[in-house]
C-alpha cells in the first residue's frame, strides 16, 4: 500500500531517525531503492521532481510502479512529488493518488509563499495526502556569500513557527547549510540554527542537500530534530560512473538488462550506507 509521509515522519521523530528520501528516475533506479530498504527493514520515500515525475516517466508509470513494489515487499512506502512548484500539477498528482508533496514556493517573498502553501495544504488535506514546504533558500552556488547575504537565505527561527502555524504545513524543509548538488568546499551547518527552529516548530524538519554532506553532519542534524534527509545526487553519480566503466569494457555490448545491472548495483551500495545514516534500519 502507498502511505503518506504523515505517521512515517512522526515515529521518526519520536524515535530520534530519519526517514530517507531517495530520488529516482526510471524501474531501475525504484527498484534499487525499495529492494535495499526492503533488506534492512527500513521506510522509506521515492521522491521524483518535476523534470522526471512530470517530463520524464509520467505520474501513472510512478504511481504504478511504487504500487507494484508496496504489494510484493512488506515495507511502508511514500511516493513523493519533490521540489514542485506548480500547484496545478500538484493538485492532479494527488487526483490520480499521490499522498506526499512539496510546494517549493521558497523563491517568493515570506507572505507570497505562505498563500501558495496554504493553497496546497487545504487541497491536499481534503484527500489525506500531506505536504512539505520551504522556508529559506538552499544553494549550490551560494559557498562564498558574505555572512550577512548568507544569514537572508537560511531560514529563521521565528518565520518558522509563524509559517507552519499560518498554512498548517505537515513538514518543514530548512536551509542551515546545505545546497543542492555537490559542494566546491566542506559544507558548514548551522546546528545552532536548526536547534532554534527546532525549539519554536512541532512538525518534522527536513533536510534537503544531503548529497556530499559528511556522514558526521548529517548524523549530527538528525540528532537535533531532523527527521527526513534527501539523497540525489549521490545516487545518479555512482549508477552513471558503473554504466561508463561497463561500456568501457564491452563497448559492443548494447543489452539494457546487462548494462544496467552493474548500475543498480554501485546505486545499492549508497542506498544502504544513506540508510544506516539515517538510522532507519529495523524501524518498521
């Protein structure tokens, strides 16, 4: 059964875990991380952004997929619709039976993102899905602003709770440090920050950025209050890296199911050392 992300993220909370989720593309790449998690006991979130959910594999090839992998695997699945700032698209996902999204309206001044986030939540409510929305502006270019441009793009404690109390959001994505991509220098988390919000806000808090993030870091956020990490990047790296190097060796070798495997399997590898991370093993 698809759940939402609601009870997952909670018991998480609870428990002092985080719940990871994982961005996929294609069967392959579902596969790989419903099969691991599987393995280890663990819940667990494929996330899709707009580029593959909406452009690439379509929500029904999605939908149908996670369906198939929640009936065969005794493992509590979420399928998420990550970084979607179309609220029209949104609506539609959820029409057709995603339960978890974000509405990254993190782009808009403070009162803009918090009418279109409330515009989400009040729909998504409706059919019990829940949502995810971001205060604060995540990077990938951003490691050599001066402090105080830096400080306007974290986000703050107190428009925190003033936002999460206004559009009854269900979880929080924070920028404390991170940024999308890979990382020019050693990221720098602001955990000083992240206790602060974490003091002032109820509902989960999410990690966006963890690609590249030393093991350290990321174990030391959960331990403050986070409970979901995002992982992209350090998945399609890996899985491209083995397909090159099978090419390399069999350059005449044009069978996917051969091709593919050698990828599948460097891309388990990181899904398991993302899941022991977070902690999520043996939690369900």
């Amino acid at each position: 059964m698809i759940l939402s992300t609601r009870e997952m993220l909670l018991k998480a909370q609870r428990e002092g875990y985080a719940v990871p989720a994982f961005n996929i593309h294609n069967m392959e790449t579902l596969q790989v991380v419903v099969e691991t998690a599987m393995e280890m006991e663990s819940p667990v979130i494929i996330a899709g952004t707009p580029s593959t959910i909406q452009s690439y594999a379509g929500p029904d090839y999605i939908k149908a997929m996670a369906e198939v992998a929640a009936n065969k695997y005794n493992v509590p699945i979420a399928i998420h619709l990550d970084h979607f700032e179309d609220v029209d698209d949104i609506k539609r996902n959820i029409n057709i039976g995603f339960k978890s999204c974000m509405i990254d309206a993190s782009k808009y001044e403070f009162e803009k993102n918090i009418e279109i986030v409330k515009e989400v939540v009040d729909y998504a409510h409706r059919y019990d899905a829940v949502v995810e929305a971001e205060l604060g502006k995540l990077g990938g270019k951003e490691d050599d602003l001066i402090i105080d441009e830096k400080d306007a793009l974290y986000t703050n404690p107190d428009d925190a709770a003033e936002f999460v109390r206004r559009t009854n959001v269900d979880s929080l994505a924070i920028a404390i440090g991170t940024a999308h991509g890979l990382y020019k220098g050693e990221p720098k988390l602001d955990f000083q920050r992240l206790e602060a919000i974490r003091s002032k806000v109820s509902v989960p808090l999410v990690l966006h950025g963890a690609s590249d993030v030393p093991d350290e870091l990321v174990k030391k956020a959960i331990s403050l209050g986070i409970c979901k990490v995002n992982v992209a990047t350090d998945l399609k790296i890996p899985f491209a890296n083995a397909i090159r190097t099978f090419f390399n060796e069999n350059s005449v070798e044009s069978d996917p199911r051969k091709y593919m495997a050698p990828g599948k399997e460097a891309m388990k590898q990181i899904v398991k050392h993302k899941i022991e991370v977070c902690g999520s093993a043996n939690r369900y």
